[in-house]
C-alpha cells in the first residue's frame, strides 16, 4: 500500500506545480506546459491504480490520454506561433488587451 500512496503523493505534487504554473506564470508556453505537467500527473495516476487490477485498462487509458495530450500540444503551439506572429506578443495578458 506505500507503494500507491508514494505514487499519489508524487501525483499530488505535480498537479500543484502545474497548478502554480497556470496561476503565477502569464507566458502561453509555460502555461501550455503546465497543463501538459497536470495531464501526465493524471496519467501517473492512472497507470498507478491500474498495477493493482488484474487487466490492464488503466494503462490503456493512459496511452490514449499521452496520444490526446500529444495532439493538444500540436494544436496549442500552433496557436501560440500564429499569435506571435500577429501580434509580436505571448504574453497572455498582453494578447486579452488587444482584443478589438
């Protein structure tokens, strides 16, 4: 049972960080990597219950959450290239401002 309580606390921890991330940082990419550091902390737990099931659905889920988490990354930095280069700017709170 330490075993799946060492795994939720490390979860735990990495959620708040992505959490801090998301709050303190106003940076698009750093805020895009906070949530990608939210969804693997997720994903860590996914893969941590399922050890203790006898199939493997867990693990599946997982793999199909780092494929749509992949996906989310492509989209969101695409984003994040097509806002610089219209507006010179990735800070978060600068591009809400030049809203017309």
């Amino acid at each position: 049972m330490s075993e799946l309580l060492d795994f939720v606390i490390v979860s735990m921890v990495l959620v708040a960080i992505g959490i801090y991330g998301l709050v303190v940082k106003r940076n698009a990419i750093r805020m895009l990597f906070s949530i990608e550091i939210i969804v693997n902390a997720a994903n860590l737990l996914l893969v941590a219950f399922s050890r203790g099931l006898p199939n493997a659905q867990g693990q599946v889920v997982a793999l199909f959450s780092i494929a749509i988490a992949a996906a989310e990354v492509a989209v969101g930095l695409g984003l994040i290239i097509v806002a610089y280069r219209l507006y010179k700017e990735i800070d978060v709170a600068e591009l809400r401002s030049m809203r017309g």
